[in-house]
C-alpha cells in the first residue's frame, strides 16, 4: 500500500510517498482503510524530531476511516464500522492498525472528512475550555492564531460558553474568518508594537483571566503580560517554535500566575473519557455550536505541500490528506 515515510528529520522535503507491507492486526488491534487524515501541526514536531520517535515511521495522528480487519480479542469494534481516532502514528497512508481501544465509533450524520478535520482538534478545545481552564461566562479571554483550525474553535467555542473572544492574527482576511467565528475583537499582530497593551485597552486596562496560547515562542511573553493578577497561561502548543527556559519567578513577578502545558493524551488516556469528549465534540457539530471549516484537500503524495502550506501561514481552517487523490480532484472540481 502507499503510505508517506519519514527515513530522517528535517523540514517538509523529508515527507516521502513510499510503497509498505499492508499492515495486519495483532491481539486487540484493528486495521482501518483511511478515508481522510488531519494534518495538525503535531505532526510537524514529529516530523522534525521535536517529539521522538524510532525511524522511519508514517506520521499523521487523526484519521477516519472504515474497519476492513480485527485481530483475536478485539469487542469494541466489528469489520465495516466507521470509526476515527487520534494520537496514534500512521495516518499518512491508505490504512493503519490501531488500538481498537482507541477507536472512536462515528455516528451517522458524521462523515470521515469531519471526523478527521474536527476530532483531534476538537477534542483539545474541550478539555482546554472545560478542564485546563474551565471559562465562566463574561470571561474575556485571548487565543492567538484565531484563524487557524484550533483557534477557529476555540473562539467558535469559547463563545458559545458565554466568553468574549479578544483573537490574533497575521492579515485583514484571517481577522474576517476569526470574526465569523465569534471573535469580538481581533489584533493584526504584525500592526501593534506592544501586543499586550493592545489586550488590555481593548479590555478596559485591565489584564485577561487567560490566554490560550498555541502558538508558543513568538508570543509567550505578550501571553504572560497580558494576563491579570493571579492570571492563567494555558499553553498548548509551540507553532513558532518550543519557548526558552525561564525563571519561574516571572509567574510571581506578574502577579501569582499559573502557567499549564496541557497535552490531549492525558486528557483522553482513559476510554470513557474519549468517548465522552468525542461525544459532546459531536453534538456540537451536530447543534452548530462548533462549525468544521475544511479549506484543503491534498493527495497523499501532496503531504509535503500541506506540511509547507501549514508552517508558512497560507492557510486557515483545517488541512485533510485524502488518499483518493482522484476524490481531491473531484472536489476541487466541485468548489471551482
């Protein structure tokens, strides 16, 4: 079968398209035929060895897909159930085993391009608004790269919590998709000299209860100052690179603040809680509390181009891989 291997770690070129042994399911494992695959910028940490993982490997760690074979042991799922999943390496690929245990069941009004454009995701805006730092209504809060497909939403989600949204981004058109997803106000980044005094005008002076920052190295220190006093730093994720050490002392410094580096899996480790995360993430696609925006579709010999499309900003939403290269096309067609 065809799957993109990584032989060596670097930038977007080492993603290459190569022909694998089918693979075949072990005790409790699953083999899924994938339909569509997120590209998430977790899978850039591991393509440049930010996350560690033995070579080579397929990246990609949310698909969807169907069940095509079980292996001895495997209950939770049957052959020909739909089903999606994260955090497990290998979606860059026409199919993958898994972990039956971490498959997750698609209801029916569930297509896999949404499956696997609003799980991983989706998931992460969940326990980032109801556990790492669980949003009151009234509470103004800052998610920077608002037009991205987890800052998307977020503010779609955050909203709907009742919060009002203060977003960044890097150009007018990201600022208008970051608006139509509830963003109240929204800061060109690369316009404002002082980002954090730009938060806190557009606040009243005063500084934010949180900032859910994904971004990482580029805006840490706009993050921290931009709270107020006994304030929350959620950061869960390093887009523009991991942020240097620090003194911890800045945290008491700027005012008895807390800093959480969250990270989905141990939000998910037990399957009760996945499946009730990939529950409630569906009901909010279901009730349009949260809109999937898809804006590119690549083939999979295209990963490269995604990867380079995603780490250079020329993209908003969400990315898919789509085996079916002829089903890109298709749609392309379609959108044209």
């Amino acid at each position: 079968m065809r799957a993109i291997q990584v032989y060596e770690v670097g930038g977007p070129e080492v993603l290459r398209e190569a022909e694998v042994d089918q693979p075949r399911p072990g005790p409790g494992e699953a083999v899924v035929e994938i339909a569509a695959s997120g590209v998430n910028f977790l899978d850039v940490y591991y393509r440049e060895g930010r996350y560690s993982h033995p070579l080579p490997f397929t990246p990609g760690s949310e698909g969807a897909g169907t069940v095509v074979e079980v292996g001895p042991g495997v209950t939770d799922v049957a052959v020909g159930d739909r089903v999606g999943w994260v955090e497990i390496l290998g979606t860059y690929a026409e199919r993958a085993v898994v972990d039956s245990s971490r498959l997750v069941p698609l209801p029916d009004d569930i297509d896999f391009e949404t499956a696997a454009a609003v799980l991983l995701q989706g998931m992460t805006a969940h326990y980032l608004v109801k556990d790492a730092y669980p949003v009151q209504g009234g509470d103004t809060v800052l998610v920077h790269a608002a037009a991205g497909g987890m800052g998307l939403l977020l503010t779609q989600l955050i909203t709907h919590l009742g919060g009002r949204v203060i977003g960044t981004t890097s150009t007018t058109a990201k600022a208008e998709l970051a608006k139509r997803a509830g963003a109240a106000e929204v800061i060109l980044s690369s316009a404002v000299d002082d980002l954090a005094a730009e938060v806190k005008r557009l606040n009243g002076g005063q500084g934010l209860p949180v900032v859910f920052d994904g971004v990482g190295a580029h805006t840490f220190d706009a993050s921290l100052a931009s709270l107020r006093p006994r304030g929350h730093l959620v950061l869960f994720g390093a887009a523009s690179g991991a942020v240097p050490p620090f003194d911890p002392m800045r945290l008491a410094q700027g005012g008895s603040l807390t800093l959480i580096r969250p990270s989905l899996g141990h939000y998910i480790a037990d399957r009760s809680e996945l499946l009730r995360r990939a529950s409630d993430v569906f009901e909010w696609v279901r009730s349009k509390a949260l809109e999937v925006t898809v804006t590119g579709r690549y083939a999979l010999s295209e990963a490269a181009r995604a990867h380079s499309d995603l780490e250079a900003r020329r993209t908003t939403g969400k990315l898919l891989l789509v085996p079916d290269a002829a089903a890109v096309e298709r749609r392309e067609e379609t959108q044209s």
